[in-house]
C-alpha cells in the first residue's frame, strides 16, 4: 500500500502518555485491541496534508515549535465518531492555546471535515466498540496534560518524519 497522506500531530506528555495508556491497557485486559495505528503516541492530531507539502510542513512545524510553548490541555470527557467505530478522549477548548495552535497552520491542508481535537484509544468495528464503551467509562477520570511536542507521521504505511519540541 502507498503512502496517502500526513498528518501533523501535538503530542501529549509523559504523564499523560502513562493515563490513556493506562485506559488502553484496561480496555486490551478485557479483550478490546483494536485496529489503531500501533506505536504510535497519544496525539492530538492537528491537519492534515497531501504528500507532496512534506517540506513545507517540516518547515512550518519547526517554526511552530519556535513559537509555541507547551500547551495545556484538560481532557475532560469521551466520545464516539458519527458511524462508532473511533473511541476517543477529547479536551476542552479552553485555554484556547490548542485551538491559536492550529489556526496557525499556514500550509494548505487536505482536511475534508471540521476539526475535532481528540486523542483515538481504540478503533475497532461499532459493535465491538459499543462492547468496549463501558469499559472505559469506568476508568475515565478527567485530567490535566500538556502538549510538548510537534509530530509529522505520513500514513499507510506509517513512516515518523519528524518531531520537534515546543519551546520551554
């Protein structure tokens, strides 16, 4: 399969990493592993891009970097995608230091919905995440996090091109 496509993600920090990852390690106990991308951080994804802006969005991220400082975030509450095949972790939207993040993107991108900032714990099929739904509400708790990094993936297959870290 041919590469399709890149996506620029905020990474979350490493306590937070440890929480979702905590999630995810109670929904796989009971039998739920789902078809997410596999090594991949807990991300935000921000936009995005047609293969061929690679460049200019490895420029872009770096300046970003330079500019922003890293950002809080408060996931307070879970959801489903339209179809309830994505099960996600969503933060608020304010502060609105995650939001300034993205409307600074400049590059053109290729995304064909309105935004929703989440972080994906499992993508599986609906029934199968309908089964897992309450497995998660019972070890959701909200917290506070940070993103600290900046992350360029291009996807299928998935091939990291870059990650920076955002001032401080």
């Amino acid at each position: 399969m041919a590469e399709e496509f890149l996506t620029l993600m905020a990474d979350l920090d490493e306590e937070s990493q440890r929480t979702l990852g905590a999630w995810y390690g109670k929904l796989r106990d009971a039998g739920f592993t789902g078809k997410q991308t596999p090594n991949l951080p807990f991300h935000i994804s921000i936009a995005s891009f047609s293969l061929e802006k690679e460049r200019e969005v490895v420029d872009e991220m770096k300046g970003l970097a330079a500019r922003f400082s890293a950002l809080p975030v408060h996931i307070s509450h879970i959801g489903l995608f339209p179809g309830g095949r994505v099960l996600f972790a969503a933060p608020d939207m304010d502060p609105p230091e995650l939001v300034d993040l993205r409307r600074a993107v400049r590059t053109e991108t290729r995304d064909k919905f309105p935004w929703t900032p989440h972080a994906t714990i499992l993508i599986d099929e609906a029934e199968t995440i309908r089964k897992a739904l309450p497995v998660l509400v019972e070890e959701f708790r909200p917290f506070r996090g940070k993103v600290t990094k900046l992350h360029l993936c291009a996807f299928w297959p998935t091939r990291e091109i870059c990650t920076v870290c955002l001032k401080d």
